[in-house]
C-alpha cells in the first residue's frame, strides 16, 4: 500500500474488505481471508502471483509452504 500511496481506507475499497479487516490482516491475521481472497487482494494491488508445486526433498515428512517476496 505505501509504493502505491493508498491510504487504508482507499485500499478497503480496492480489495473490498472493511478497513478494521484489512487492519487486522496487514498485522498477520490471516485467518480472516481465504487464500483465494488472498491472491485477488494481491492482485488488485498490481502484484503478480506465482504458485510453484515441487515434492518434498525428505520423504516421510509433510511439505512446506514459503512465502518468496520478489526483489
């Protein structure tokens, strides 16, 4: 929101979501959206989404999710 300029409430209207939600979830609650929702807000926000599926390097172990921020 800040390269962009958006005010929180602006961004509310981008996205759709209440400003307390949005406000919450920019603090890393999560919960309150799904990953589909998640991946629209992105990109609303001028981001491109990029979903890579690979197996795990151990077997027997449950898989990782990692989240990679562009440089």
């Amino acid at each position: 929101m800040l390269s962009r300029e958006l005010s929180q409430v602006a961004a509310t209207k981008l996205v759709e979501m209440k400003q307390p939600d949005l406000s919450k979830l920019l603090r890393g609650q999560l919960k309150l959206v799904s990953v589909e929702k998640l991946l629209r807000m992105l990109t609303a926000f001028g981001q491109d989404v990029e979903i890579t599926v690979k197996p795990h390097r151990k077997r027997g172990e449950a898989g990782r999710i990692t989240f990679i921020p562009a440089a």
